[in-house]
C-alpha cells in the first residue's frame, strides 16, 4: 500500500495534489491542519493543510477486503440464527426456562437434541435426567452434554440376533413397502456368509411381487447360496427341508403396505407355523413418525423381536429412533446407512447410535 502525504493551503489545494498523482480514484485516508513551524518566513502562510492518500485500491485488495466482509457477514449471520434458535428453544420450552435459568449451558444440549430430531417432551426427559436443569456450579458444557447423552445411551437397546451358536437361526424379515428389506437382507446375506463363514440360506416369500424374488435370486447368485420362493406352506416347508443345514435362513416378505392387515394375519399363519422363526421389522428414518408408529403396531401382531433402520443416510433428523424406542420399547439390530451392498450397515451398539445421532 502506498500511502502519501500532500501538503497545500487549503484543503481542496492538497486533495488537488494528490489526484494529479494518484489519479482521479485517489482514496484520501485523513486531513489535518497544521500549524507552520516557528521561524517560517512571514511570506509563507501560518497554516496549512496535510492530507493523507493512497493510490485507488487493485482489484486483489478489493478482493481480499471483499472476502473479509463476507467472512464477518457469515459469522454475524451464524451468531443470529444461533440467537433465534434460542430465542425460539425458549418460547417453547415451558416449564424448562427455569432450569434454563439456573444452568444456561443446558439451551445448548437442548438445542442438539432437539435438532436431531428428537421429540420435545423426551429432550425435556433427557435433560431431566441427566440433571441439566440443576444449578450446577460451574459445570463445563462437555460434561453437561455428557450427562444427557447418556440418559439417551440408556433407552438404546440392542441385540444380534445371529450371534449364538445354539443350532439353526431361522429369520423373517418384516416391514412396510419399500423401506430396504430385500437390501438389508442382501447386506446382511453377505455379512453373514462372507465375514461370520456361516452358511446361509434366503427364502422368499414375497409372493406379491414377483420382482422381488428375481432381486433376491440375483444377490443369492452373486453370493453363491441358495434362495427358494414360497408362495405357500407346503412350499415354506420344502425349501426349509432343503436347507437344514443350514446356519442361517433370512426370509424376505411380501412389501405389505402395513395397513393390509389381512395380508400380515396371512403372513403369522405362513411363518408362525415354523417356529423358532424370529421376525425382525424393518424401519425408514425417512417415515414421517406417525407412520412409523402405526407400522410397529401393525406388524406388532408378527411379534417382531427387534428394529432394523434403514436409510439413515438420508436424514439429519435421526431421532426419530429414539422416538420410536420410547413409543414402544424393543432393541435395534441393524442400522442401514445407504445404498450399497453389503456395505452400508452396521450392527447396532450403543454407542454407535449415539455417534450417528450427535456426530
Ligand atoms: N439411501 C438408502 N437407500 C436404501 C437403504 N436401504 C435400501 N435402500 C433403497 O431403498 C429402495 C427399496 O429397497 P428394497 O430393498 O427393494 O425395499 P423393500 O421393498 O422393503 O424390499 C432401493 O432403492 C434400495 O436401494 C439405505 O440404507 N439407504
Ligand atoms: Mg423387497
């Protein structure tokens, strides 16, 4: 930066100067009168005035003063939304303001909670719970989170189904249309047979839609297992018989919309006659919450043992999880992350819900 002193009797003498040298667009930084110096001949005048200047700014400066504005602009809008979510978490949190009041670090917890998606009154419960709305001294905010997180661990269950050795594990795979069934049943195909070197066999009853079977009978391909279609018990029978051996057999079923109550009664009759059959609803974090409830409701009469979410991936608002494991209770197996076969999904533990949940 050039910056340059012009000196002249009058301040329209000076900004002269200095646009005869810097050009028309010259920036003038500061003007000052000045008193002239003890012993200045009388002819000279007994004031004058100094301007400061520089040359008009390049188009890099400009730049780089430009993505300085932004960057402040950016914070100062990041500071306002974080001010209005308060201010919003606030107005709705009723009775929590006290709590608020005596332990502010609480509206932060809250603020997470809330954003990832879990319901109002269960992260009052949490933060409850985990003693947020305590005068609590000088807690740090990591412990604060720390202590509601995990309240939220508490109410996660989880189980695998697959992981005891005792005989044959016979599963059906249960849920709404096109949630992911067939996909997890793939995933879980390959985890099993490829990883675990069980040996696994896929059944599908998916009499509905003859496309399903022709998905699931590519993957078995690939897969190198066996995978039969039963459209009936007589056939339900036959393709177990074919694979005792077996260590595990995943059965797909039919993409019932879950109000088709009738179609569900059918299906208990065809897997319930073959017990030990577990049955395992699959669940979309997508579905809107009310939904989801009816779904586990419904397809409460297959007596399912555990939940599988699918499509994780493409929500940010995951707690839903949470608010269906408080509706009704039941522990999560799986947990389905995207698309790909096999390896998007993991198996459910407590403390890999809680990173998807809060990062
Ligand atoms: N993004 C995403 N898509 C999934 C996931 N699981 C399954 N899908 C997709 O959901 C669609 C329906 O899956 P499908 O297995 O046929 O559902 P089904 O009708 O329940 O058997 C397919 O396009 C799958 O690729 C997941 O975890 N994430
Ligand atoms: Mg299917």
């Amino acid at each position: 930066m050039q910056v340059r002193k012009y000196k002249a009797n009058t301040i329209h003498g000076a900004v002269n100067l200095a646009k005869q040298e810097l050009g028309p667009k010259a920036l003038i930084l500061s003007t000052r009168k000045m008193r002239a110096r003890k012993g200045t001949p009388p002819y000279k005048a007994r004031e004058f005035f100094e301007i400061t200047a520089m040359p008009p700014s390049s188009s890099t400066e400009q730049a780089l003063m430009n993505e300085r504005d932004h960057g402040f602009l950016d914070s100062v809008k990041s500071e306002l939304m974080s001010i209005k979510e308060m201010i919003f978490l606030l107005s709705r949190s009723g009775r929590l303001e006290e709590g608020f009041r005596l332990n502010p670090g609480a509206i932060e917890v809250y603020g997470r909670l809330i954003r990832t998606g879990i319901a109002e009154p269960y992260a009052q419960l949490f933060l409850e719970k985990g003693g947020a709305l305590k005068q609590n001294g000088e807690l740090p905010s990591k412990d604060l989170h720390e202590r509601v997180f995990k309240e939220v661990m508490k109410v996660i269950d989880v189980t695998d189904p697959f992981s005891h050795d005792r005989g044959q594990v016979i599963s059906a795979i249960i849920g709404p249309t096109g949630v992911g069934k067939t996909t997890t049943i793939a995933k879980l195909a390959a985890n099993l047979s490829l990883k675990q070197k069980k040996s696994v066999g896929l059944i599908s009853i998916d009499n509905y839609r003859i496309a399903a079977v022709d998905q699931l009978k590519i993957y078995a391909g690939i897969l190198g297992i066996p995978c039969f279609a039963a459209l009936n018990g007589a056939e339900l029978e036959f393709a177990l018989s074919r694979m005792k051996e077996k260590d595990v057999i995943l059965m797909d079923t039919a993409g019932h919309g879950h109000y088709d109550v009738e179609r569900i009664e059918g299906l208990r009759e065809l897997i319930g006659g073959y017990l030990p059959v577990s049955t395992h609803l699959v669940l979309s974090a997508v579905t809107n919450e009310l939904e989801m409830e009816r779904a586990a409701q419904n397809f409460g009469r297959l007596d399912f043992s555990s939940y599988i979410f699918t499509k994780t991936d493409e929500t940010q608002a995951r707690g839903v999880i949470i608010n269906q494991l408080l509706k009704l209770r039941m522990p999560i197996s799986f947990i389905t992350t995207g698309q790909r076969v096999p390896e998007d999904m993991f198996k459910a533990t407590k403390t890999g819900i809680l990173r998807l949940l809060f990062g």
